[in-house]
C-alpha cells in the first residue's frame, strides 16, 4: 500500500512516500481504508523524536484519520465492514490502510466528509475532556485558550462557547483574529504585538481566568499562571513553543486555583466506555452543525512534508488534511 514513512527521527527531511506492509487488526482492533487523514503537531513532534514515545523505525505518521471499516478484530463488537468511521491512533494515519482500537473509532455522521471526519477525533476529545472532565466549566464562566487557532485550540474555542461560557482567544497573528470569532471567542488577544497581561486584566475587570487552556507553554504560560482568578483551573495540554514551563508553587496557593493536566490518551486508555461516549457526544454535534470544525487545506498524501511544515511553522489554521483516496 501507498504511505508516508518516517525513516529516522529526522523531522520532514525523514519523510518519503513509499509501499508499505498493510497492517493487519488485532482483536479489538478494525481495519480501515483511509480516505482522509489530518496533519497535528503531534505528527511534526513524533517525526523529530520529541514526544514521549517514539514508534519503532522506519513507521507511518498519522494520528487521525477517517474513511471506511474493512475488517474487524474477533472482539469487535460495535463496526463492521462498510461504516464511515472517524479514527485515531499513535500513529498509521498516513497510508491506504490504517487500524485502530475499537474505542478509537466512532462512527462518521452521513452528512459530514471524510476530509471534515479525519479532524474530528483527536481535536475535540481532547477539548471536551479538558473543559467538561477537568475544569467542570460551567456556563457564564470566562475561559481562555492560547493557540486558539490551531486544531486543538479551535476545538476548544467552539466546545467552551456552545457550553455557555464566555472565550477569549490568544493568537500569535492579526490573520488568526477572525477565525477564531467565527468560531465563537469574545475576544482575540495577539501576543505577538499586544501584552497579554494588561489585556486579560482589562478584559476581566483585574478579576482574572476562571480557566485557561494553555497549547502553548513557555513564557505565556508564566504570564498566565498570575491572571487566574479565586478557585480558577489551569490546563497544561501542550508546549508548542517548544519550552515546557516551571510554576512557582505560592501563585495557585494564594488564589486557592487548581493546575489540572490533560493528557487525553490516558483517559481514554483507563476509562475507554467513558471515551467512546464522549466521542459519540461529539459525532453528534458535528453531525448537527454545533461543531464545525475548520480545514485548513486540503492536499494529496504525496505532499505530507509541505502539510507538516506549515503545522511546525505554524502557519495553518485548524488542521491540514491529506487527501488519501
């Protein structure tokens, strides 16, 4: 089959378009014809040898994917072969034929397209875990996002404001600006050419974050962390900048605030009854128009390197898709 392969941990220079074994699904597992698979930084992250695992060489990149089942596992109990599914996985996403665990897969609305359904999974549990599991957001409540423009910042952006609460969205661009307002922020803070400080302070009343989901780490983090409000919740997801932050201790203390970690692949590996329920939940916003998740582009699958660039450099808006069949 055609695929992706990542040859070393090399980042895009590391990547060729090559044949490839075609996996075979374990028991709980299904096998899927790829249509569409979408391009995370997650993706990027694992090509370099920076994320927390790192998959046997040479392997196939790709966390999410949709298209439609083939094959199942004996123990499959919830797909069979011809179901549009939506997917994730580690990795495998880039290819004709992927697997993935059947509490990774959800169906695929009939109305939503393969190209939309590859960038559902991953984006949106995670947003919907963090907000709803961890924070317990409660509607009216004031919510920040930094890396609002990105897949899973997007996400979290539209799922904080269909729940009530009021956005306010952190960029690094002017061009960023309008996406996320479409999506539903309030409000677009650019970090590149404003204070974040003075400006959350302005836009709460010098009152603070009652939660703040934070893609982004580093400095921003630390400017963060002294803008919570009284019994506020701040979510470490991820560290695009490339700087995972330290906290000093005395700043959640004082404010009675809580520093609540969302890592959304342990969840869904201890609790997978209560993942697969939320993966439905989200199915079935999408499915009715609440959710819209937003495609950056659309590109053949021999162009993975160009996709994944964009993602490093930051440059995309919501996700990329590859176009596989």
């Amino acid at each position: 089959m055609r695929a992706v392969v990542c040859n070393a941990f090399e980042g895009i220079k590391a990547l060729s378009l090559a044949d490839a074994a075609e996996p075979r699904p374990a028991a709980h597992e299904v096998l899927i014809d790829v249509h569409a698979a979408s391009v995370s930084y997650m993706d990027y992250l694992m090509t370099c040898g920076g994320y927390q695992m790192r998959p046997a060489l040479p392997y196939v990149p790709g966390t999410d994917a949709a298209g439609v089942v083939v094959a199942c596992g004996e123990n499959v109990t919830r797909f069979r072969p011809g179901d549009r599914v939506s997917c994730v996985n580690w990795f495998g996403g880039f290819a004709e034929r992927m697997v993935a665990k059947e509490t990774a897969t959800a169906l695929l609305p009939a109305n939503v397209a393969f190209t939309v359904g590859s960038t559902i999974l991953n984006s949106y549990l995670t947003a919907l875990y963090a907000l709803v599991e961890r924070a317990r957001l409660q509607p009216g409540e004031t919510v920040l996002v930094t890396g609002a423009a990105g897949g899973i910042g997007l996400a979290c952006v539209e799922i904080a404001h269909l729940l009530g609460a009021r956005v306010i969205a952190v960029v690094g661009s002017a061009a960023k600006a309008a996406l996320v307002r479409v999506h539903g922020a309030a409000e677009v803070i650019d970090h590149s050419r404003e204070d974040v400080r003075q400006r959350v302070k302005a836009l709460t009343e010098d009152e603070g974050l009652d939660v703040c989901v934070d893609n982004v780490g580093g400095a921003l983090f630390a400017t963060l962390a002294r803008l919570m409000r009284f019994n506020g919740r701040l979510l470490p997801i991820g560290f695009t900048s490339g700087e995972i932050p330290s906290l000093a201790m005395n700043l959640p203390l004082l404010k009675n605030y809580s520093v609540v970690g969302v890592f959304i692949a342990a969840w869904t590996e201890r609790f997978p009854d209560a993942g697969c329920r939320a993966a439905e939940t989200i199915m079935g916003w999408v499915g009715e128009g609440k959710l819209s998740p937003h495609v950056d582009r659309v590109l053949p699958l021999k162009c993975a390197a160009e996709a994944m660039g964009a993602v490093a450099n930051r440059s995309s808006l919501g996700r990329i898709v590859l176009q596989v069949r």
